[in-house]
C-alpha cells in the first residue's frame, strides 16, 4: 500500500495540527483570567458513588471521541492522500510476432485440423508475443492479423478448427482451395506470409510456422527455395509442418528450405505428435527488450471512508446529549 498523493496528505496533516495547536494555546490563554470559584465541601462530593460514576463516563466519553476524531482524520488523510494498492510489473517483455501460415488445400485437410490444434496449444503458452494467421492454396487469405488479444485468438481458431472438420468451403473462399492450375503453391504462400509482418525492421523475432504438403500443382510465382531465401534475408525463421501422407522427396525439399533459414521440420504423423510440436514451436527464439519499468496502481479507498466513518459515529456516540427542559 501507498499513497499516490502524500504531498496532499502531508498538507492537509500540517494543517490539522497546526489549527489544533492554535486551538490549545487559545484555549489555555482565555481561561487564565478567569477568576476562580471556591466550592465548600467538595470532598463529601468525591466520595459519592453517583459522582464517581459520572467521573468514569466522562472520561470513557471523552477517550471514544479522541478515538473517533482520530479515525476520522486518519481516513480523511488516506482519502486526500489516494490510498493505493501499487504493483511493480516485470520490466522485461518477450517481443517475438508469429504468423501461422496454413496450407488449406484439399490435400491439407485432414491434417489442418491437427495443425490447428498445435496453434491453439502453442498460443495458450504465449505471453506478449502477437499472433497472425494466414490461410492459402492458390491465393492467400489473411484470417486475422497480429494480434496479442489471445482470448480473439482462440476464437478465431476454433471457428478454423470446425471450418477443418465440417470442410465448409466458405470459410476458404478466396484461396482457390480445389483449383487444378493453381494449389497448394507453397513458395507463394510463404512470400504472402512475410508479407504480414507490419514492422519488418522493428526489434522483435520474426517466426512464420508453415504448414504444407508441399504438392504443388500449377505454376507459381516463387519456388520454395526462392521464398526461404527471401525469409533468411529478412531474418524470418521459418519453421514447418508436414502431413503424415507427403512424399519422400517433397519432405526433403521442405526440410532443406526451411533448414535455410534456421527452422525445422516435423512430420504430424499422429496424435501426440500435435503437442510435441507445440513444445517445438515454443522454444523458437524471441526477443528479450527492456522496457522502463511500470506499476499498476489500484485505488482503494474504502479503507480511508470504513476509518472515517467509524471514527464520525465514535464521535456522535460520545457526544453528549441536552435535555430539554
């Protein structure tokens, strides 16, 4: 706990005391004068026990009130004073943007969905990293772009996740899934997916996962090997996932791309395979920056009002009171 504004409280404190000071020392000086008033036979008034009594009760009273407009200065001065909660936050932050590049040919589906589900486990072990995701075939789509709202994330995933299982083709409109003069072109769908890094220069780590069978038909505009040259020059690791069902040598060209550019090769072959590719996929590298360190203040005044309010009642329980004639 702190208070955010103590310079106020300190103030508003000096002046409390500084009035009660006053108050004394003109208290005292106004009574001096005053002639004083001889009673006779006080003592048997002592001992009486109905005086003795009253003594007690004053004293009670007068010591719940000094309670009380304590309490209530207290929590006049944590109010005035903004009584806080402050959280230091880690002044470190882990910078590294992912684009999950996703083959959605007709080849790729069955296998899209457990490509999915890999995306979803990594994305639930991310903390400050963004996330984009892009869909192609014959063209590129961009599902939803660099984001840290993973909560939109998932959502975005699951809708792409029951897209897979049901095969609804309007989820992949734009992309030419079943085109047989332009599918499953991988060198383009790379470049697209470098393409949506919005701050190429920025100090962060750059990650394209990229998953494909890498059974091309058609003619595109780049070859594999000219896009992983492209990602290397641009200090984009790319790692890669591939079905179960892909050829020997297409698997070799794929791993030797990605090889290129400091990335890996995992073979979804079953199940399990799912989260061992999560795993892989989080230890890719990012960037470590630091960053001026932060605090997260939170309020809390309700320790400063429950004192004072406490204290106020102190003070009108004490307070005695006229009988009317």
């Amino acid at each position: 706990m702190a208070l955010t504004w103590w310079w106020l409280a300190a103030a508003l404190l000096a002046g409390s005391v500084g009035a009660l000071t006053w108050w004394w020392r003109r208290d005292r000086t106004t009574g001096e004068g005053a002639d004083p008033a001889y009673v006779a036979h006080t003592s048997l008034l002592g001992r009486s026990p109905r005086y003795a009594a009253l003594v007690r009760r004053e004293y009670v009273r007068t010591w719940v009130a000094v309670v009380g407009i304590a309490g209530v200065l207290l929590g006049t001065l944590l109010l005035t004073g903004r009584l806080a909660r402050v959280t230091p936050t880690d002044s470190t932050s882990s910078n590294r943007d992912v684009i999950l590049c996703l083959d959605a040919s007709s080849s790729m589906w069955e296998s899209d969905a457990k490509v999915v589900s890999a995306y979803s486990t990594l994305v639930g072990d991310l903390r400050g990293d963004r996330v984009g995701m892009v869909i192609w075939s014959g063209a590129a789509v961009t599902v939803f772009p660099l984001s840290d709202d993973y909560g939109y994330v998932h959502d975005e995933l699951a809708r792409a996740s029951h897209a897979f299982a049901v095969r609804n083709l309007d989820y992949l409109a734009g992309i030419q899934p079943d085109s047989r003069d332009a599918s499953s072109q991988i060198g383009d769908g790379l470049v697209s997916c470098l393409d949506r890094f919005d701050d190429p220069g920025g100090p962060r780590s750059r990650v394209v996962v990229l998953a494909s069978d890498n059974d091309i038909r058609g003619r595109p505009i780049f070859t594999l090997q000219e896009a992983a040259t492209r990602a290397t020059a641009r200090g984009v690791v790319v790692e890669c996932i591939a079905p179960p069902t892909a050829r020997p040598d297409e698997l070799e060209a794929f791993r030797v791309a990605c090889a290129n550019t400091r990335g890996s090769l995992a073979v979804l072959s079953d199940d399990s395979a799912a989260a061992a590719l999560a795993d892989q996929i989080g230890r890719m590298p990012r960037t470590r920056l630091e960053r001026p360190p932060e605090r997260i203040v939170a309020d809390r005044p309700a320790v400063g009002g429950l004192l004072a309010a406490a204290g106020l009642a102190l003070v009108v329980v004490a307070t005695p009171r006229r009988r009317r004639a």
